[in-house]
C-alpha cells in the first residue's frame, strides 16, 4: 500500500467469502472378472450399458463379478471399475497360431503395448487384440491396399463402407512415391461384439504404409500409428511380408512404388484367434487390483467393495487386505462386505448365521469396514440364469443412494433408505434370534421384513469397542467432513500463522458445520483455532493447528413403545409418569 503523508482514504480489498467445497461422498471401487477392457486400471462407470460396453457382457465365468458392479450401479452412477487376470490364462487373440508364434500374447494396457511393441516380429503379429480374453476371437481385420490397374477395390467385400479405392496419398506423391494408400475395416466377425457376424465395428480409409506419412494438418498417417491411437479393438504390429517394401519410411524425396507384387491379392483378411479367458483367478489377483485404489490424491474412492470370494481363508484375505487400505493409507473410505460364498449360498439359515458370524470374526476390528450377512439372487439376462451375488455391492449402493436423498450422516438402514432394489431373493432371511446374534458381532443384517421388503437392517461398523465410530453414519459424518475441511485448509498453505489467517479459517469452516448441523447431521460443533494451538513454537516449526470439536447426531435402533390400559374416569394427568 502506498504510504500518505497528507490525510486521504485508502480502499482496501479482503476476501471473506471462502466456502468449504462441496465433496463428493459416493463413489464406489470395485474389481473383478471381466471378457474385455483395459486390465489393472480404474475405468469410472456409470451405469450398467457403459460397463458392458467397456468389459464385455457376462459369460457364465464372468456373471458374478459382472452383476456385482451392475448391482451397485442400479443406486448411483459413479463406480471405479478394476479388470485383473489370472496368472495362467487371459490372453489377447492374434492373427497367427499360437504354433507360428512360439508364446501367448498379454497386452493388459496401452503403457503395456507401448512397451511391447518394438519385441513384436511383425510377420507373426500383424494384428492383435486390444485386450486380453476371448471375446477378441470374434475379430477380423481386412487391409485392401492399391494394386495401380490390378486393383480389386470392387471386389472386396467391405468397399461399400469406403468412397473409392486406395491410391497414392498427397505425402507421398509429394516424395515422387505412388500407390502408399490403404484401407483398414474390422469386422465382428463372429457376431460377439454387436450381436450380429460381418458387422463392420472401425473403418480407416486412405491410411499410408509410409512410416512418416502425414496429412495436410500435419499428423501422422501411418496406417500402424493411427489404429493403434484410435482403435478400440485392435493393435497392430506391423506389416507382415506381403505389405513390405524397401524405403518405406521415404525419410527422403524418393521414387518408391507400394504396389504389390504379382498374385498378392488386393484385400486380404485377419482373423484372430488363440484369445481366451481368465478363469483362474485366486485372491492375490484381487488384491493386485485394489492396489489401484491406494493413492487418494489420484483416484477418488468412497465406498470400497470386497468382491465374492469362495472360501472363508479368501475373504478374510482381502477384507484385511482393503482395511489395510481405507484405514491404513487413504483414512477416506469404507470398505464393505459378505461373508464367503460357501459359508452362506445354499446353507440352512441356521448353519448359514453361524458361518456368517465365524467368517466376521476373522476381520480387523474397524470402524471403516462395514459387513452385511447375505448374498443376493440376481437375473442374468446375458446367460438366461438365476445367481447369488455378494450382497456387499447392493449394500454399498444403499449407502450411495443414501448420500443423494439423505446425506452421508443419515443411517442408510431401514425402511425408508434401506431398501435393495432388482433383487429376486437372498439366500437366507434370518429370524430376530439371528439377527440379535449377527449385530451384537458387528454384523448387519439382510432380512425381509414383513410389509416393508428387503431391508439392510443394521447400521453398524465393524468396531469392536463402544463408541460413536460404531456406527455407519457418525464414520461417514466424518469421512465427509475430514475431506471438504481438508480441501478447504489448503487456501492456508503458504500464508502467514497470524490472527488473520486463523480467523479466515475459522470463518470458513464454521457456515460448513452449521449447515451439517442444520441438516441434522451434528447437534453442536466448535472450532478452535488461535494462539491456544498456534503457539509460538508451532509457528516458528511452520504448522497450523486447528481443532474441530463435534457431537455427532445418533441413529435410533432401539424404540420401545409402552401402552397403558387406563380406567373409565380416570385422569391421563394422574398417570403420566407410567
């Protein structure tokens, strides 16, 4: 500010309308099986038509995963999505026996190609799946080059999707080259992808075989680099033997003819095959997935859902692995999850109650993991079949779906939010006996309660001791709150520890808690922050402390209802204290 020597009046500007940013609180992670799509990289889904479009609709090895995610996505629109493979199987198809190639092909991702290019013999892997399973055996690709007079454009059999046939391109006829051009179409050849065989899925026309081909706006024309930047089904290679030419790169103003040697037909087709799916798949694979989800800063994550796992020693496996990983690395998510599968699918209710409670007791005591009793039976209209699915993913939904017509504070238990929606039946209903012993386990019971549907029926964590963190809504109050205040204190970073900044803080965080607060999510709250913990020597260690105090609002599990039979005459007032 400048300074005056004579009387004036200096305007000064402080902004004072910092707000607590607004934070998203229900997307979910998820990994699984899948027949196609990138593999070890969260693809965010929002709905069920996305997720097949981008892995694959079911096969029957592939249905419970499949409907896992579906079944979340039936409450929100926000799921991060995993694809992981088995050791031994899942491999991308190919246009060459796996005998000419002498090794199965696994390209999981294009940081994975990119990698693997260079090591490719061209004339063994022209053409590749983009991913790994057997949905890319229904692939063909057919290449129609120009061949000068000789040309068999109009023979072939996908010309109708292209103007004319492939000639000399404007980059090479400006190198004294002719006859670069060429189209590519792949083809659902089986019918896999789009439901009917021959459809044609991509189309590239006019492509070079020049290396360093480009168009008029100076990109790249070179067939090989344009599939394999756009193409969502194939990668290729190179050009195998029929397609090389000398100087093909015309790093120089050069005279070279493309044109085809005698007898080499003008379009020749790629059909690929040796691709199949990863069935065998154990639990370290799953874990290799979630570890997808362990950076915060790059990947949001709010409700983390454990998969089906077949035996008991599997769950308890990866439920300890994905605590490890919410409470332990990100502090921002829950994890949810059913017991193993043969602990509860096709067991008596009795027998299945038991191993529900024997399968809990193996977890780590947390207030971030949430576990549920049940699996769910499920349409497939993919296989035309009935399943059970874990029930963690519906749950996890009833949790999403509570966050946008509630809040994050609000018990997603009950009838009014706790409802499971598409669901045919579940694999035991437990009576109130069981039910008493699932929850005093931490455990929240699925059960169908008469007049009211398919209720979660609980709303507990899976804290061991009494506190308010063992429940679903005070944990979530605070995952929410601890994450907008969080963004919110990053304005302080770099400012100076001084009255003024503490007190813009203050006046930042204090309109978020009132609002909580008048949305019933808090019954009181305060906020210290000043020289009572920003002594002299936190701020000479450079540190800004400030305290958050809040009472957190409780959910009702209990109601007790008394009814008083009372006397002809006589006064309710005389009673009152019955």
């Amino acid at each position: 500010m400048a300074f005056s020597e004579s009387p004036a009046i200096t305007i000064r500007e402080v902004d004072a309308s910092g707000v607590v940013p607004a934070v998203s609180s229900s997307t979910g992670a998820f990994v699984g099986n899948f027949r196609w799509g990138p593999v070890e990289k969260p693809i965010l889904i929002s709905n069920e038509a996305e997720l097949a479009d981008t892995f694959g609709t079911p096969t029957a090895a592939t249905s419970v995963d499949f409907h896992s995610a579906a079944y979340f996505l039936k409450y929100t629109n926000a799921l991060q999505v995993v694809r992981v493979l088995g050791d031994t199987d899942g491999y991308n198809a190919y246009n060459h026996n796996e005998a000419a190639n002498g090794a199965n092909v696994r390209i999981k991702d294009g940081d994975a190609w990119d990698a693997a290019l260079a090591g490719f013999d061209s004339d063994k892997h022209t053409f590749i799946a983009k991913w790994p399973g057997a949905l890319g055996n229904s692939l063909r690709v057919s290449l129609c080059p120009q061949q000068g007079a000789d040309s068999a454009f109009d023979a072939w059999a996908y010309k109708d999707n292209f103007d004319t046939a492939p000639g000399t391109s404007p980059f090479a006829e400006g190198k004294t080259a002719t006859n670069d051009e060429v189209h590519v179409a792949v083809i659902d050849n089986l019918g896999k992808f789009s439901g009917t065989k021959g459809t044609v899925l991509e189309t590239y026309p006019f492509m070079s075989l020049a290396k360093n081909a480009k168009t008029p706006d100076g990109s790249t024309n070179y067939v090989r680099d344009v599939i394999n930047r756009k193409s969502s089904y194939i990668w290729m290679a190179g050009h195998d033997s029929d397609y090389t030419v000398a100087n093909a790169g015309l790093d120089a103003d050069t005279s070279v003819d493309f044109q085809l040697s005698a007898g080499v037909l003008a379009a020749k087709n790629y059909d690929l095959t040796e691709g199949d799916e990863s069935e065998n798949m154990d639990v370290g694979d799953y874990i290799t997935g979630f570890d997808q989800f362990e950076d915060k800063d790059n990947i949001q994550v709010d409700l983390m859902i454990a998969p089906q796992m077949t035996s008991r020693e599997d769950t308890t496996t990866i439920v300890n692995d994905l605590v490890s990983i919410a409470q332990g690395q990100r502090k921002d998510c829950v994890v949810i999850t059913s017991p193993a599968r043969s602990d509860i699918v096709g067991l008596q209710a009795t027998a299945a109650n038991t191993n529900a409670v024997a399968t809990a007791a193996t977890f780590t005591a947390s207030s971030y993991l949430v576990v549920d009793n049940n699996y769910l039976k499920v349409y497939d209209k993919y296989n035309d079949e009935f399943i059970f699915i874990p029930a963690s993913s519906s749950t996890a939904g009833v949790m999403a779906a509570t966050d946008v017509t509630a809040a994050t504070w609000f018990s997603p238990a009950g009838p009014r939010r706790g409802q499971y929606l598409g669901v045919t039946g579940i694999s035991y209903s437990p009576n109130k006996s069981q039910r008493d012993v699932l929850y005093r386990n931490g455990i929240n019971p699925i059960a169908n309660i008469p007049g009211q549907g398919l209720l979660l029926f609980g709303d507990k964590t899976k804290l061991a001791r009494p506190s308010a963190f063992d429940r679903i809504n005070v944990r979530r109050l605070f995952l929410t709150i601890e994450r907008a205040i969080g963004i919110a204190a990053r304005n302080v970073m770099f400012e100076f520890n001084d009255e003024f900044t503490r007190a813009e803080f203050v006046g930042v965080v204090e309109p978020f808690l009132r609002d909580i607060k008048g949305r019933r999510g808090i019954t009181d709250f305060r906020v210290i922050c000043d020289e009572t913990n920003n002594t002299g020597a936190v701020i000479d260690r450079n540190e800004f402390v400030a305290t958050v105090l809040v009472k957190p609002a409780r959910s009702i599990n209990f109601v007790t209802l008394n009814f008083v039979a009372v006397r002809t005459g006589v006064d309710f007032a005389e009673i009152a204290g019955v």
